[in-house]
C-alpha cells in the first residue's frame, strides 16, 4: 500500500523533518521557490513530488540534495563520477554545484501545478526535451528570458 503524500514548505527544519519521512517510505511533497528549473518546473507556482531513491542515480534525475556543505538544492544530475554527483538547475545558465551519492536525499518523480495536477517527470518526451535543453546551454540565456516573460506569465507550461 502506498503511503500518503506528506506536503511541506522550505526550510531547513522542514526539509530534514522531509527526509526522515522519506527515509520511512513516504512521499513527500515540497513547494518549489527560485527559478533554477525553468522551464520544467515552476518556483513558486509548483511543487515536486519526491521519494526516497531506490534505483541508482542517472544522469537526467531531479534530485534533492545536499551541495556543497552548505545547502538543499532540487536540481538534474548532469553528471556521476564514481561517487560525484555533478548538479545543474535547468533554468540556470552557469554555475555547477556537487555532492556524493550519499547526499542526494530525495528524486523528484512529478511536478504538480497549483491546482493539483500531477505531471510525470520522466516521460521519453520529456527526458528527450532535457537533453536537447543541455545541449542549448550556450543560448539557454536568450531562450529563458523570452520563456520567462512570455509563457510563465501566461501561465503557459511545458
């Protein structure tokens, strides 16, 4: 039987408080701030399902994690060096962060808008629109402007 969904907001306290639950099995759902993920997920209109990691991490995974000694992200691996995981928010045009294996604490599975509607992260479309994303990471500046003042606006999603 599945567990039920726990929703919670940022904050330290309430993202270790996350983590235990998923540690137990349960899904977690965390409201997502920022605009490193644009243009699939959202910050501040929508939330990330997330579960505990079964499977081994891939590059392409949205992952929680803890980068740099310092802070949570949910950021894409857009790397794996044995133990090295290497992280990029999709929205951002510059900036790697990294962590070990051990300290990614969470994959997202779904994006969920405000009005509730779950969508799966890692449909072949989508993970094929990621990975064409990555590849425009030399004009995903351009891209990301004309995206966030026209589209984000309209409420429009990918």
């Amino acid at each position: 039987m599945e567990q039920p969904v726990v929703k919670a907001l940022y904050g330290d306290i309430l993202i270790k408080e996350a983590i235990t639950l998923l540690q137990e099995g349960r899904r977690v759902v965390l409201a997502v701030k920022g605009g490193s993920m644009h243009p699939f997920i959202i910050g501040g209109k929508e939330s990330v399902e997330l579960v505990s990691p079964q499977a081994p991490l891939k590059v392409g995974d949205v992952v929680l994690a803890w980068v740099d000694g310092s802070h949570y992200v949910i950021h894409r691996i857009i790397g794996i060096e044995g133990n090295q995981i290497s992280l990029m928010g999709d929205g951002n045009i510059r900036g790697i962060e990294r962590c070990s294996k051990d300290e990614v604490a969470a994959i997202a599975e779904y994006v969920i808008s405000p009005k509730g509607k779950r969508r799966y992260l890692y449909t072949k479309g989508r993970m094929r629109f990621a990975r064409m994303w990555r590849r425009l990471l030399p004009v995903r500046r351009w891209i990301l402007a004309i995206y966030r003042r026209t589209l984000v606006k309209l409420n429009i999603v990918i």
